[in-house]
C-alpha cells in the first residue's frame, strides 16, 4: 500500500539506535547506509525509511527532499 505521507514521515524520522542514535535520518552518511545495505535492512517502517534514503542518496538525489524538510521539519522532532 502507497503511504502519501512516506516522505514527510521520513524527514521527521530519526535513527532509533546506534552511532547516529537521534540523527535525522536525512542526516546519516552514506557508508553507514552502505553498511546496512550490506548487512540486511531492519524490519518495518524503519528499514523502509533506510533503504529509501540509501536510494535517494546514492542516485544523488537529496534535493527532492529539500522542500519537505523546508515544510514539515519542526521543533517537535
């Protein structure tokens, strides 16, 4: 099922655990995406969340995301 909010959800998310624990997903370098490309994708909306920004990423294009951020960032996340 498409989620018409996955990119805003995505922009307010932030990584539950680890070296970049409370990073903003958006945020985290590319080998530490390349690392879990590697290693298998967490479950759930998490590893959606992951794999999509690896994506984006990796075909350099981070740009898409800089109006939603602009839009739905606030001080609550």
């Amino acid at each position: 099922m498409h989620d018409p909010n996955f990119l805003i959800k995505l922009v307010q998310a932030k990584m539950p655990f680890g070296q970049y624990k409370d990073r903003y997903i958006t945020g985290l370098p590319v080998h530490y995406l390349e690392w879990f490309s590697r290693q298998g994708w967490p479950n759930g909306q998490l590893g959606q969340y992951l794999a999509t920004m690896f994506e984006i990423k990796t075909n350099g294009l981070d740009d898409i995301l800089k109006p939603i951020i602009r839009k739905h960032r606030n001080s609550r996340y």
